[in-house]
C-alpha cells in the first residue's frame, strides 16, 4: 500500500471516529509530531552569523536596498 492509499484509508477511519477524547490525543499527536520535525530543522544562528545579518542589513538601509511594507504584503498574498 502506497502513501496516498495509506493516507485515504487514515482519513477514512478518522472521519468515522466519534469518541472527542481519542480525536483530541490524534491532535496532540499530530501536534506534538509536527513540533518535534521543526524543532529538528530549526538551527539558530551563531553570534557571528547573527552580527553579519546585522552589518548586512545596515548596509542595505544605507544603500536603500528596501521593500515598502504595501510591496511586501502583496508578496505575501501570492504565497500558498
């Protein structure tokens, strides 16, 4: 059985789930998965890294490399 067909037949059985107390420990695991994967892909920066971000920025203020906040929320929109 592939992915999709295992999906299908999980969505299945969990629409025909009545009992709130085992829908709200699939939330929870669902929830607590999901967590763990960004909690795992999430590096944070060095102080170095952290201070060049900075000097780059600055750089780019100084030399009016800047998106207008009406520009940036119309970027925004198109994202899915």
């Amino acid at each position: 059985m592939n992915t999709v067909d295992r999906k299908l037949r999980f969505v299945q059985e969990f629409l025909r789930i009545t009992d709130e107390e085992l829908i709200g420990k699939l939330e929870q695991l669902l929830d607590s998965e999901r967590k763990k994967k960004i909690s795992k892909e999430f590096v944070p920066m060095t102080m170095e890294e952290f201070n060049k971000k900075i000097d780059q920025s600055e750089d780019d203020f100084k030399n009016g490399r800047l998106t207008e906040t009406d520009e940036l929320l119309k970027i925004i929109d198109t994202w899915e």
